[in-house]
C-alpha cells in the first residue's frame, strides 16, 4: 500500500471495557476502521451506541482494553516523542458545542492559534496565522479582537474549524459538529468543510447521527449499535439500500417526512459566515 493510501488513524478491534459498581460494562466489542488522506468516514448511531467512545480512542484521549489504535501505522502508546507530537499536529477535532469549546476569555486570534502557542510560536507568527486562517473561513481580519460571546453559533463554529486548521492537520474529528447549529446554518457549515477538503485534502472522521448530513459527506459509515457495528459500507449504499434491520429502521425514522436523502439545505456557492 502506497504511504498516500495508507490509513491516517486506524482503529484495529478495539474493545472498551468499564468498571462501575463492581459490573464491567462493555462500551465497544470489536470495532475497526481506519481514515485514508481525502476521505470522509462517518460514524453513526443512537446515544449510547459506543461512537463517542471510539472517538475518545481515537483521539488518544482514553486508552483499548484490547485492540490496538494506530497513527501512520504505529500503535499510539509506542509513538516515540517526536511522533507524539507528529500525531497531535495532524489529528485534530472539532466538537459540538462550539461556545462551550472555546475560552470566553481569550480573543478569537488566541483562541484560533492555541496550540501553537503550545509549542511557543511568538505573538507575531500567531496573529499572522490567525488572519490567515479566519480569512480562510470568510472573516475579516478585525474579526480576531473579538471574544466567543460577541460571535453567532455559526460563527463561534467557522472559529472553532479554522482552530483545528491551525497545525496543518491531516485529519479532523468532527464530532457532532452542526447538532447545536440552527437549521440554516448547517448548510453553509457542511459547505465551508466540503470546500476546505477540496482545497487541502483533508480526511474527515464524522460522528453523529443525521444520516442527510452523513450522506451528503461521508464516503463510508459505520452504523454502531451497543458497542458493535452492526453495518458498514460505502455511504451511498448503507444508506440507501440498508441490509441491517436497525440500521433500515435509522433510515426510515429519519426520512419519513422527506423523499430523498438530501441535507436540509442546499450547497451553496458562497460560504459566508453563519448569522
């Protein structure tokens, strides 16, 4: 397999198993997938289905009770120091809550470029990358002095996509991203990061539950159900055409009231900042 096919961030039988009140509770059985540069993976299911877990895996922040994570091919707790900071550099995420996510008392150009201040980047670099990041998101560059509290939620969320751009980053986690978002700014989001994979070759890792969104996105899913995939496939397919009865029963809940599996909202061809 050529280094450009080669998975990103993979997950190998992962299982996940927690202690609580003297019961194991199993939160993932066996599950695998891995991300490749340019491609959309999505995981979908109910609360409780075990994705948020997997994203935790994932993102290093818990660690398998069996099963092996592995980034550019290498398990996660055998990364050497500088491939730690390889891996933190090219995964980055993208949450929910795009007010909750972000530090009220830090400007927007703080914000955006935290992690290089991490690694001691001076004020200079980072406001310059600042402005060249909200101006790839479609803000001015005055927008930089602002704090989270005078932004939109669309607009605290382009903030929070141009953060996880900071590092030049591979792939990004984008968990749950447009579930706090009004309706009608869902589209321009999902435009604004069609366009930025477009343009960069981003790979994406979409967890969530809106099969229009995931449809619209996602190259394959992983539809997860109590801890286990229950189907997988090219996006178009399980979708459309589901083999497993829960996952057909997702489809239908969520499609009764609509004819096709379009995302609510067209494309649109200016990506302008969310009201």
């Amino acid at each position: 397999m050529t280094p450009e096919h080669s998975p990103i961030l993979s997950a190998q039988d992962v299982s996940k198993t927690y202690r609580q009140r003297k019961h194991d509770v199993h939160a993932l059985s066996n599950v695998s997938v891995s991300v490749r540069r340019g491609d959309t993976v999505g995981l979908i299911g109910e609360s409780g289905s075990g994705k948020t877990t997997l994203t935790r895996l994932l993102l290093g922040l818990e660690q398998p009770t069996s099963g092996q994570v592995r980034f550019a091919g290498t398990p996660l707790p055998e990364l050497t120091e500088a491939q730690t900071r390889t891996y933190r550099s090219a995964v980055a995420a993208v949450f929910q809550n795009p007010f909750s996510s972000l530090n009220p008392r830090r400007r927007v150009w703080e914000a955006i470029t935290e992690q290089l201040a991490i690694s001691r980047a001076d004020e200079d670099v980072r406001r310059a990358r600042a402005n060249e990041l909200l101006e790839v998101v479609g803000f001015p560059a005055a927008t930089a002095e602002r704090y989270p509290h005078q932004l939109s939620g669309g607009q605290r969320q382009r903030i929070a996509v141009a953060r996880a751009l900071a590092a030049d980053p591979q792939l990004i986690v984008l968990d749950e991203p447009l579930s706090a978002l009004d309706v009608s700014v869902r589209a321009q989001i999902v435009n604004l990061l069609l366009d930025l994979q477009d343009a960069m070759g981003l790979a994406y890792l979409f967890v969530g539950h809106d099969l229009a969104i995931a449809h619209y996105m996602c190259h394959h899913v992983l539809v997860m159900r109590h801890g286990s995939v229950v189907e997988e496939g090219e996006a178009d397919t399980v979708l459309r055409a589901p083999s497993d009865p829960y996952t057909a029963a997702l489809v239908e809940a969520s499609y009764v009231e609509r004819a096709d599996l379009e995302p609510a909202g067209p494309r649109l061809a200016d990506s302008s900042p969310g009201r």
